[in-house]
C-alpha cells in the first residue's frame, strides 16, 4: 500500500509540474499579443449604386460625310450604364452601335453605308453636370463608283448622345441627334425612347 501511494503522488507531482510549465508558456505569450498595438485597418469601400438604362431611336437629316454632305437616315441603339458612390460621383459607361443606316451623297447621289459600335466611358463628378455628352465613333462605307479606285472605310462621328443624370448620378434619359454640316443638330426624329429602364441597384 505504501508504495502505491508513492507512486500516486510522483504521477501527480509530475502532472502539476507539466501544468505549471504550461501555464508558464501560455500566460506571457497572451500578455505579449495583448499588448502589440492595433493594425489599422483597411475602409470598407462606400456603397456603389447601380443603374442602367437603354434606347433605340430613329435618326434622320444632313451630315458632313467625309467627301460630300450625306442625308442619313437609320437608327442608334444606346445602353448606359452609371456606377456611383453615395456623392453622386462615379463612371457610366455608354456603349453606341447603329442599326441599318445609310445615306446618299447631296452631289453624287451614291449610298453610303454606316456601321460599327462604340464604347465611351465618362468619369462623372458629384452633383454631376447633366446631360453627359459623347460623340461615338463610326464607319462610313463609301460607294465604289468607277473609275475611282475602291476607297476604305472612313472613321465618322455623326452622331450626339446626351445622356441625362440626375442629382444621385442615375440616369434620367437617353437623347441623340445627327451633327449638321455646321456642327449643330442634323436632325433626328426627337430622342424616341424604345428601349427599357434599370432599377437602382445596390453592388
């Protein structure tokens, strides 16, 4: 009996002195990670909203083509889509293609063709200044009249896309017109809006 309880009291001795000696390590290296200093943290970036709009309309009226004045008739297609913090500053972003549009020369009478898309994006200041204003970039197709040889594609901006914001930076239309031979309004049929709205979003 004696030796058993001998025994028992080494096994505890040993377990108290393993305990301690655990103690011993874990208490000084909570102490040392309570007392490091806070890392500042990076700011949750602000709250984006989200909206988008888009709308077909119907152009018609004289443009300045590149080497004669073209009476065009056809149709733009435009999707914008704004990006804006809690200010009201942001991005939109205006995505232009045209549908089936051509034109014939006022002096030659030759059809020309116009084609293409175009992306535009516009850094948007707060309270912004409303309407944005973009000019996409086209193709003009020239006729191939003979003799003369077959000339390429001409780049063209015929067209002015206003896009309308409002105070938040949403978008509260979509307008476009033809630029006349004297850079002013060539005409269009008055910003007809076939297209559909997109609710505000939060991203």
């Amino acid at each position: 009996m004696r030796g058993h309880a001998i025994r028992a009291a080494r096994t505890f001795t040993v377990k108290l002195s393993l305990l301690l000696a655990v103690l011993g390590l874990a208490v000084p290296s909570a102490v040392a990670a309570a007392a490091q200093p806070a890392r500042a943290g990076h700011a949750a970036p602000a709250a984006l909203g989200v909206d988008w709009r888009s709308a077909t309309i119907a152009l018609s009226g004289p443009i300045a083509g590149a080497s004669e004045q073209i009476n065009l008739t056809g149709t733009i297609h435009v999707t914008v889509v704004t990006r804006t913090g809690a200010d009201g500053g942001g991005t939109a972003q205006v995505i232009s293609s045209l549908g089936n549009t051509r034109g014939v020369g006022a002096v030659t009478g030759a059809t020309y063709r116009f084609v293409g898309a175009d992306v535009d994006r516009v850094t948007v200041p707060p309270n912004p200044i409303t309407p944005l204003t973009v000019l996409p970039t086209f193709l003009q197709i020239n006729p191939v009249l003979p003799p003369n040889p077959i000339v390429p594609p001409n780049p063209i901006a015929p067209v002015r896309v206003l896009v309308s914001l409002t105070a938040t930076g949403g978008i509260a239309g979509i307008d476009a017109s033809l630029i006349g031979p004297g850079g002013g309004d060539g005409g269009t049929d008055g910003g007809t809006d076939l297209g559909t709205d997109g609710p505000v979003e939060s991203a």
